[in-house]
C-alpha cells in the first residue's frame, strides 16, 4: 500500500492508456487484414482515453484540493500493469491479442479498484466508471476476435 494523489492515479491512468496507445500503434505494424482494423480501433480507443484523462487533469472546476487528497493505493495491480508484456515486429497476431487481452482486463481492474475510493469526487469517479467499462468491451472484442482466428 502506498499513498497517492487524486492526481498521481489520474497521471498514472493517462501514462497506462498512452502504452495502450503505443502497444496497438506497434501492433498495426505486423497486423494482418484479419485484425488490422480492430487494432486501428484500439488505438483510437486508447488515444481517446488519454485525451479525457488529460482534460480531467487540466478542468479549471476540481479544485487543487481535490487533487492532493490523499488515498492508500494498493499498488501491486500498478506493479502488473508497468511489467505488462511489450511485443515485436515478429511477435504473431494471437500472441499480439492475447497480451491485449490481458492487458485491457488488468487496467480494467486498475479502474474498478479506483471505483472503491469513497473520496473520489462523482465526476471523476464517473470517469473511471466509464473507462472501466471502455476496457471490459474492449476486452470481450479482443476475445470474439481471438475465437475467430
């Protein structure tokens, strides 16, 4: 357990959806037609994410208090996410999918574990709702595609 920031597990959530970000960017590069356009899909997905975790940190409304308070995080979920698997060039599609899969259920853990801070304002705690919920469809789309394959 640690303790963190209102805005130090918002910046933590906005760094995890630019390596989302970055994962599917490098993915494209060996994707074949098969999955290409659902990997395009995620990263556009992921890109959007960081965009409205970005505009939560810069929104004039939350006060600097707000960001400060403190919450006892535990932090071996984050450990997870920072040793996520990365890929290659010649990593395989299933393998490629397969590590997307994992790595949308781990962060949608990551959110859902947010979602128990009683000291989250409504609006942020709508966030990480809504991008938890982002992350279990992500997730399921992952797996329908990966029984397709």
């Amino acid at each position: 357990m640690r303790n963190l920031r209102v805005k130090e597990i918002i910046e933590y959530a906005k760094k995890l959806e630019h390596e989302a970000f970055s994962f599917y960017t490098t993915a494209l590069k060996v994707a074949s037609d098969k999955t290409k356009e659902l990997i395009q899909e995620l990263a556009f997905e992921e890109e959007k994410h960081y965009n409205l975790l970005d505009k939560l940190l810069n929104d004039k409304n939350i006060t600097p208090n707000t960001f400060d308070t403190m919450l006892s995080v535990d932090t071996s979920l984050m450990d997870t996410l920072d040793n996520s698997e990365n890929i290659t060039e010649s990593t395989d599609e299933l393998t490629i999918l397969n590590i997307a899969a994992k790595r949308e259920l781990d962060t949608k853990a990551l959110y859902a574990m947010y979602l128990t801070f009683d000291e989250l304002p409504q609006n942020i705690f709508e966030i990480f709702e809504n991008l938890a919920n982002q992350e279990e469809g992500h997730y399921n789309i992952i797996q329908t595609k990966i029984k397709q394959l």
